[in-house]
C-alpha cells in the first residue's frame, strides 16, 4: 500500500464516520460540526485527486462560510424537541414513502456497478508542474463562459430578492445616520460660552 | 549540504523515504513554530512597554533587567494556575475551542516564504490556502461563545462570527487585485514578481487595497480598535470570560499569532516580501548586498507589527454597526472599483508593474 492509499483510507473513514456522526447526534450544534469534519475530509480526498482549486474552496466557501452562518442560526434558535416530535407518527409513512424512494434512486445512480477500475479508468497521474487552477479557469472562460456567467447573474438576482424580501422602511422607529454622526463638527455640539465672573478677588 | 545528507544516510541507514520525509516536515515545523512562539511571548512584552511608553507609563520593568523575563514569568504563571469549567458548558466543545483557535493559527504559517527558498510548503495556491486556513479560525471563537454556556461569550461570539464572515469578503477582493496584478496565487511568484526595486512593490498600484487589508486585518484578529469582540466595557471580555489558566493563554497565543502572520503577509503581497528596498539603486545595493533576505522581512513586518500597537493605544473602538457599514458600504465598493481599475491598467500595462 503506497503512502497515498493510505490517506485514502484515513479520510475515506473520517468522512464516512463523520458523516453518519452528523447524522445520528442530537445536538444540532455538534452535528454542524460533524458535518465540518466531512467537508475535510471531502477536501482531502481531492487534493488526492490533484483538484487542490476545489477542495480549497470547499473550506473556503463551505467551512468558512456556509456553516459559521449555520452555527450562527443554531445559536440563536431555541430548539423544543417535544415539539419536534410531536407530530412524528403523523408523519411517519410519508417520509418512509420518500426515503425509500430516494434509497431506491441512490442506489440505481451510485450502486456498485457504477464504480470500480473496470467501469471508471484510473486517473493518470500529472507532472508537478500541472496547475489545476489554470485549466479550470481556461474551461470556466472559455467553454463555459455563458453558462457561468448565467450562474454568477442568476445568484446576483438571489441575492437581490433576499435582500428586498427582507429590506424595508421602517416606520416609527429612530433611525441613525451614521454620515450625518461621522460630519459633526465641535461647533456643531459645543457652545462656548464667555460669562463675565463678577467678583473675582473674594474666592 | 549532499555530505550531511550522506553522513545521516550512514548513520541511520532505514532513514530513507516516508519517515525521512516526515521526520524532515516536522523538523520544519518545530523550526517554524518554535521561534514562532518566541516572538509571540515577546510580542506581548513589547505590546505593554509600547502603549505604556504611549500613555508616559513605564511599563513592566520588575522580571528581569528592564523587565526582558516579563513573559516568561506571565507564561509560568497561566501554566500553574487552574483550568475552571463552568458548571453547566459543553466540556468537550469548552475544551476543543482553543485547540481549534491556535491550529489554524499555525497551520497557515506553513505557506509562508520567509527568503527565496526558505518555506516549509511551496503550494501552488498558497494565497488560497492562506484563505481558507484564515477563515476556519473564527471556529475557535464562536465555539468558546456557544459552549461557555453564559451570556457575554455568546454575544462576543455573535459579534465575531458576522464580523469575520464580512471582513473575509473585503479581503478577498483585494487579494485579488493582488492576484490580478502578479499572475498567480503562489506567494513565492507574488514576491519574486515584486524584483527590482521599491517602486516595483504592490503598494504603489494598489495603494487603497493596501489600507483596506491592514484596516480588514485588524478586524479578523480583533485588535482595537474593532475588538468588539472582547469589548471589556460592553460585554466583560467577551469570548474568554469562562476562560482561565492556559485555555485562556492558548486563545491568547492564537490571537497574536494570527497578529504577526496579518504582518507578514502585507509585507509579502505588498511590500516585496523579502526583497531589499534598495535594489536598484548601486550603491545602497551593493551596500546592502550582505543582507540576507529574511531580516528585511522580519523588519518590514515588526514595522506593522508596530501600527497594531499604536492603533490601539491611539483609537477608541468603533461601535458594532459602524464597523459593519465600513465593511459592506465604504470597503466593499472600493475593492470592486480598484478591481476595475487593475483590469484597466492591466490591459494598457501602465507602469513597472505588469
């Protein structure tokens, strides 16, 4: 076994104990970071696979971003589990239905017959000197500029909704204007005043 | 260099291959991380002698000659004193939030090119990677905030995990000027392309992205004055109120290790890394030609090591929402235009730079 297939295998099993972790814990918080723990895992398996750009900006987007806003949100809700299982029987035959089904097309798509050397052929090996960067960024603006520039105006529209969704003028409420606070001036505060002391010599 | 490796070669013929190269990544990294820690624990020192100097105070002047074993004597005594947990937190979680503070803070050490050749990793995107490692640190905090189970960390931790997640976007995009401008993201290629001179040095075509890093950088190490983080006279001392001991010493390790490393690495993306700032001119350079590579950037970067210092003893802190509308009203904005600026001149390669 080369040193590389032994990394394999050590984030191969992070990944899998980490994911099925995350899957199992209770506590929404430790199961983010279950889920971090997968993420790495992920992005060490593709340095493996010398795509060093993606899993660079899997920790990047994912891990630096994604789930701090996560954790962000699980800090601030007050999660009742009785209410959450109150309704569990209720529910229960649909979400069999479903999870059955999405077992069922998972297991046709990513089933044993998919993979293997004989299905898939083993990736070549490239020199030191291959840039992954380069040759995604030469596909990216190439190839498949318009449809990534569809994907970059498409989020652009996704955040402008997010945004007018939750943004509006509230009424009643006194407001800031941090540009009229950062232009004050001293005169505008403070009066200096002359009084005139009347008897000075008796102090 | 060949003798010493043959010399080790017959002494200890099963040192060859996998164990070599790790005994020789770890040899690295104690090479890195202990001068590391060195100048960290001095760091402090020269943080209170600085502001005490500020504030005509004369600062720590009893542990040693002129108070030189200050650290040593701070360091012993978090060592020696107890570690308190509070009754109802997370233990497990209380104690992983250090250790993930202090990891990242020296893990992204590991890409940096102190002189040509002089690195532990030569990584082809060592920029991105400087990124992502940066962006996991904040874990460290807000993982202190949630499992302190009490009040003040939560609100430090809230306070720190929108601030960084801003302040990451703004320092993304001025990288990328940085990026745009050398060519790669390798740090070792942004340094070499900055030869030949000061005027050849980042700062001059990306003058306001320059400020805007080191004004972003002190808010991803939640310096002053953006250290509503910790904000003694608001929220106690934020995220470390349940710390004590060296849990607390490991954040504070952490915090300044990350400080040097914001140092350093505006010295290499815009101030010629290890390069003299007399190339070019004779007879400064020949002068200067002794110098190895690494002072100049150890003196470059004490030289920011210095502004986090004085920006601390001079300016009071900002309010929460001030420092989110410098981010997303005034910063944001100004990256995106330089962006436009650099591709522009880009194109038409105004001056030495392209």
């Amino acid at each position: 076994m080369t040193f590389d297939q032994i990394l394999f295998y050590v984030f191969s099993f992070w990944f899998i104990v980490a994911s099925l972790a995350m899957i199992f814990s209770r506590n929404a918080a430790k199961a983010v970071l279950f889920l971090i723990l997968s993420f790495f895992s992920a992005a060490g398996i593709w340095i493996l696979l010398e795509a060093e750009f993606l899993a660079i900006i899997l920790i990047l987007v994912y891990v630096g971003a994604v789930m701090v806003l996560f954790l962000f949100v699980i800090k601030m809700l007050n999660i009742d589990k009785s209410t959450l299982r109150a309704r569990f029987t209720g529910y229960l035959p649909l979400g069999l239905i479903v999870a059955v089904i999405i077992v069922f097309e998972m297991a046709m798509v990513l089933g044993y017959n998919q993979f293997g050397l004989d299905v898939v052929v083993a990736p070549v090996k490239h020199t030191a000197d291959y840039s992954n960067i380069t040759i995604l960024a030469l596909q990216l603006y190439t190839d498949y500029i318009y449809s990534f520039e569809l994907a970059a105006v498409l989020l652009l529209i996704a955040i402008i909704a997010a945004i007018t969704l939750v943004h509006r003028k509230r009424i009643n409420c006194k407001n800031q204007s941090i540009v009229d606070q950062i232009k004050v001036q001293a005169k505008d505060r403070v009066r200096l005043v002359s009084i005139s002391s009347k008897n000075k010599e008796n102090k | 260099m060949t003798e010493i490796w043959q010399w080790i070669h017959e002494l200890l013929p099963w040192f060859d291959g996998i164990v070599a190269s790790i005994a020789i990544i770890l040899i690295k990294a104690i090479a890195l991380v202990m001068p590391l820690m060195l100048v960290v624990a001095y760091f402090t020192y020269a943080e209170r002698k600085i502001i005490g100097y500020m504030q005509l105070r004369i600062g720590p002047n009893r542990v040693g000659p002129k108070g030189w074993l200050q650290p040593i004597a701070d360091a012993l005594k978090l060592m020696t004193k107890e570690i308190i947990f509070p009754s109802k937190a997370n233990i497990y979680l209380f104690l992983l939030a250090p250790v993930l503070a202090i990891a990242p803070a020296i893990t992204i050490w590991a890409v940096i090119p102190f002189d040509e050749g002089i690195y532990v990793a030569n990584l082809d995107i060592s920029l991105l990677y400087v990124l992502a490692i940066g962006s996991v640190g904040v874990y460290g905090i807000i993982l202190a905030g949630w499992a302190s189970n009490s009040k003040y960390p939560l609100l430090g931790a809230l306070r720190s995990a929108s601030l960084m997640v801003s302040y990451e976007i703004v320092i993304g995009f001025a990288l990328i000027t940085v990026v745009m401008i050398a060519g790669s993201v390798n740090l070792n290629d942004i340094v070499m392309a900055q030869k030949g001179g000061l005027l050849n040095w980042y700062f001059i075509p990306l003058f306001p992205m320059m400020i805007i890093f080191l004004i972003s950088a002190l808010v991803e190490t939640n310096r002053a004055p953006f250290d509503v983080v910790e904000g003694e006279s608001e929220i106690v001392g934020g995220t470390h109120v349940e710390y004590s001991g060296m849990a607390f010493a490991v954040f504070f390790l952490a915090e300044y290790a990350n400080m040097i490393f914001m140092a350093v690495l505006a010295v290499i993306l815009f101030f010629g890394g290890w390069h003299s700032p007399f190339e070019g001119i004779s007879y400064l350079e020949a002068g200067f030609a002794w110098v190895p590579g690494i002072i100049w950037l150890l003196a470059k970067s004490s030289f920011f090591m210095f502004l986090y210092l004085w920006v601390r003893a001079t300016l009071p802190r900002f309010r929460y929402d001030q420092i989110m509308r410098l981010s997303w009203k005034v910063f944001l904005p100004w990256t995106i235009v330089w962006i436009f600026v650099v591709a522009l001149m880009t194109q038409f390669k105004i001056g030495p730079w392209f």
